[in-house]
C-alpha cells in the first residue's frame, strides 16, 4: 500500500517506520504479557489479546479499496494459485528483486541463532533451564537494536545505493554475529566481560538487520509493478518468518555436533562468505540504486 499513499522518496523512511514499530512490540508485548500472567492467568489473558486483535480487524475492514494498477491497463487478475505462479514467474525476470531475497535469506538462515540462545544462557553463563536474566538479554539484544537503528534511522532516505546498502547491512549482521560466536569461546573462566559483548554485538546486528530489511522492503515496493506487489509481499513474509525457522533446525542439528560457539561464529562467517558470493553473483543487485525523487535506477 505505501508506495500507493507516499512519494517514492519517502518509502525508505516509512519502511523503516514500520520494522520500528514490529520490532518495539516484539519487546513491549512479552513485557506486558509477563507481567500480566500472575494477575490475570493464562486463559483469560489469551482471551483479552484475542479481542483485542478485533480494532486490528475493524481498522483493516474500514479501510478503503485500493485496487491494483495493472501496468497494461488490463483488469487486476482474481488472487489463485494462479497468481501466486505469476508471481513467482515475476521474480525470475527480475534479477534484483530475486538477489533481494536470496541474501534474506542468507542472513536469516545461517546468521540468525535464536535456537541456542537457551542453551547459550545455561551453558556458557550460567543462567538456570528455566530463565534467568542471560537468557532474557540474549533474546531482547537483537529486536532492541532493531528499535533503536530504527530510531537513529534518518539517514535512510538519503541512500541512493540500495541494493549496496543492504549488502553491506548483511556484512555488518553477519561480522556481528560471528564476534558473539566468537566471543562464547572466553565464557567460562574468562577476565572478559563476555555476556556485555555477546549482547552489544547482537545489538549491532539487530540494527543492521533493521536497516536491511527496510531498504529491501523499499527497493521490492518501487521496483515491482504495483499488480504484483501483494504477491511479492507474501514472498517477502514468508521469507522473513520461515528463514528464522529454517535456522532453528540448522543451528540446533549443527550445535549437537560441533558445540554452540562454533555454530554460532560459523554462521556469522557463512553469511559474510555467502553474501559476498551472491553480490558477485548478481552485480545488478550490488549496482541497483535510486533518484534523488526515489525512482530506481538499474546501472548495466
């Protein structure tokens, strides 16, 4: 919708806008909904955040209609299976979009730890199975850095080199998690303040990943024609919640084998590795850039 509703130069703020918002609320809402579990129970606090999901509900059914613009002035085509093919046929003639989602998922799958972090938490700091406060820093780091990228995030409308910039904002998330690897190797027995590191790095990345995502949301909403934009929007969903998923599998099945600091640091080494690979793969994503007005521009 927003590229519908704002100036193509505006887009980079208001994605950034919106990862800010997810992100604040992937911290706020566990807050809120620890806090509550003693007061209220759990069945009747599952019952208040299902309705209250209804103003969701009612704010997107009062929303006007906002047909698709079809580039050929044809009819918007009825959403199937059909058009999800279409969609699908879409990326595949257009490289830098393609290169958009192959390095998502680069960083997701081989750079996100999120499965180890309870075992990090145990292990190498100590922290009881069931919780404990290495435990909460290490999984509130990454959504916290996210929220305060996105805070110190003016800067984003001024990039004209986007596809770049986010090469180099995977680069920085994965060096990020590859020093908190790095870092779990000095945990026990070290002088080094270890579990500040491994939280500040996280951070870092979170912030990174943060800016990634928005250029990458930025550059599928400009470069995609607006008849297709709802269906690469879905490839983009599916991309940002399965990656994650995917690393779970990878990090554990790789942590019973080789011990949580090596699949942590190789993972951060493996994403740096393989998005290098993949700008080199497709230059047209490393050379994609925008106007001063927003409007993308394909250097050959």
């Amino acid at each position: 919708m927003l590229p519908r509703i704002l100036d193509d130069e505006l887009l980079p703020a208001a994605n950034s806008l919106n990862m800010t918002v997810m992100q604040a609320g992937a911290i706020a809402g566990p807050l809120v909904g620890a806090s509550l579990i003693p007061v209220l129970g759990f069945s009747l606090l599952y019952l208040v955040d299902a309705v209250s999901l209804l103003a969701t509900l009612w704010a997107v059914l009062a929303l006007p209609s906002l047909v698709p613009e079809r580039a050929d002035g044809a009819k918007p085509t009825t959403p199937g299976l059909k058009s999800v093919i279409d969609g699908l046929a879409y990326l595949r003639h257009h490289p830098v979009l393609l290169a958009s989602f192959v390095v998502d998922l680069i960083a997701m799958i081989f750079g996100m730890p999120r499965a180890l972090f309870p075992q990090v938490a145990h292990e190498s700091f100590g922290g009881p199975t069931d919780g404990g406060i290495a435990f909460a820093l290490l999984f509130i780091a990454i959504p916290l850095g996210a929220v305060l990228g996105g805070v110190f995030s003016g800067w984003v409308s001024r990039v004209q080199r986007q596809g770049r910039a986010v090469v180099i904002a995977i680069l920085i998330w994965g060096v990020s998690i590859a020093v908190a690897g790095g870092a779990l190797f000095f945990a026990n027995g070290s002088m080094l303040p270890v579990l500040p590191i491994v939280v500040v790095a996280l951070m870092v990345g979170g912030a990174a990943d943060m800016a990634s995502a928005a250029f990458r949301q930025t550059m599928l909403q400009a470069a995609a024609n607006d008849d297709v934009r709802g269906r690469l929007q879905g490839v983009f969903i599916v991309v940002v919640a399965g990656g994650p998923r995917i690393a779970d599998v990878t990090h554990g099945a790789s942590a019973a084998m080789v011990g949580t600091a090596v699949t942590f640091a190789g993972g951060g080494v493996l994403t740096v590795v393989l998005t290098v690979l993949a700008a080199l793969a497709f230059p047209l994503f490393w050379r994609y850039r925008v106007t001063t007005r927003g409007e993308p521009v394909v250097e050959r």
